[in-house]
C-alpha cells in the first residue's frame, strides 16, 4: 500500500517536470516568433551578465554588413575603359575587385549609390565584383560577379555578290545581295537588318533605281566593333 502511493507522487512528479519542460519549449518558440532571435539572444547575454558569467565572443557585438548591388554591364565592349555603378546601403566604402584583384575604392553617396570612372580591363574576358567596407573595416561578403568581354578586333564580311562596279540591266530591278560574316553579328543592306543564319552566311533581296548606285552592308558583332563594305552598281532597264 506504501509503495502504490509512493509511486503514485513519483509518477505525478515525472508527469509535472514534463510538462513544465513542454511548456518552456513552446514558450521559447512563442518568444523567438514574436521578438525574433536577436532580442532572445540579447536575453541571454543579460542573463550572463547577471550571472558574471558572460563570455568574451558574446560581448564582441557582430556587424552585418550587406554586400553592395553592382548595376547590369554590357556583355561585350570595344573599349578598355567603363564606367561601374551600383548601389549599398549605410554609411561604407566600396571596393571594387576586376579579375579578383582590388584596384579601386569610393565612398557611398547619400542616396546610396557609387560610381567607379574609367575602370581599366584587359582584352579579353573580365570578372568583375564588389565588397561593401565600415569605418572600422568590417567587410561584407563578395557581390555578384559580373563579366565583360574587351573585343577590338572588327568582325569579318565577305561579299559574295555583287561584286564592285557591277552592270545589271533587264525588266526585274531587283539584285541578291550574299555574303558571309561571324555566327553571332548582325547584318544591314543600305540600314534594312538582314538575316544571318547559323553558318554566317546571309542574303537579301535589294530593290534597285535606275541609274548608278551605293549599296552599303554593314556588319557589327556584340561589342559594336563594325566592318563595312560599299558596293556601287549601275541599273539600266
């Protein structure tokens, strides 16, 4: 009999310890869903304070710093100098990274925008990105990178028909205008864009006025390097 009822106060206390360890849980998840983790862990550093126990990582208060947001570049320029801008916010210092080697600095502007001048690249592929620095020298992490190509060499155009000082005569004023250039360059007959298929090549129908005429072809590749030939022809119904 006395041990029935012994066990009946042990089991009753085992029951109470877990409920009150299931009510601390929710509470905790209730405090972290209402004041977030911050708050509980500045909590918790008061606590330690208290206790004199607090340790010496926990006093150093953490700077978050974000990286700064580099606006959109052109795939490919024909030049070795571009202008960079972007955004971050806070009062930082930008370091600009070209082929992951540090070359400049600025401070952020009010508004929270930078600019970099006359950013200097090499022919060739480029790899650019951005860290976001504090006054005490706190850095955030590496920004988007970004690539630019240097291309400055001109694009090739071969013009297969007509040839120069060409002489067309008959009722149909209409010459075929082919040649053949780089896979991914555009192509203008006299301004109309022309068609380039996989291969380069390409063709156009050109209506002709009598008498002696220019026709222009233009090809121009992703860095706005362009190459251009004239033909003159004559037409004579």
């Amino acid at each position: 009999m006395v041990r029935s009822r012994l066990r009946y106060y042990q089991d009753r206390k085992e029951r109470r310890q877990i409920f009150l360890t299931l009510g601390g849980i929710v509470a905790v998840l209730l405090f972290l869903a209402i004041f977030g983790v911050r708050t509980l862990v500045a909590f918790s550093l008061l606590v330690d304070q208290l206790r004199g126990s607090t340790p010496k990582d926990q006093q150093q208060s953490q700077t978050i710093i974000l990286p700064p947001q580099l606006d959109p570049l052109p795939t490919a320029v024909n030049s070795t100098e571009i202008q960079i801008t972007g955004k971050a916010k806070g009062d930082v210092t930008i370091l600009l990274y070209v082929n992951e080697e540090q070359l400049e600095k600025v401070k952020v502007k009010e508004d929270g925008s930078f600019t970099f001048s006359n950013v200097k690249l090499k022919e060739g592929t480029n790899t650019i990105s951005a860290k976001a620095m504090d006054e005490k020298n706190n850095t955030s992490d590496l920004s988007e990178i970004l690539t630019v190509q240097v291309k400055k060499s001109k694009p090739t155009l071969d013009i297969t028909s007509p040839s120069d000082n060409a002489q067309i005569s008959g009722e149909n004023a209409v010459m075929t205008v082919t040649g053949k250039t780089d896979q991914d360059n555009s192509v203008t007959v006299n301004d109309r864009f022309v068609v380039v298929k996989s291969d380069g090549s390409f063709s156009y129908d050109l209506s002709l006025k009598e008498g002696e005429q220019t026709i222009t072809i233009v090809a121009k590749d992703i860095a706005g390097n362009e190459t251009k030939v004239e033909r003159k022809v004559t037409y004579k119904k």
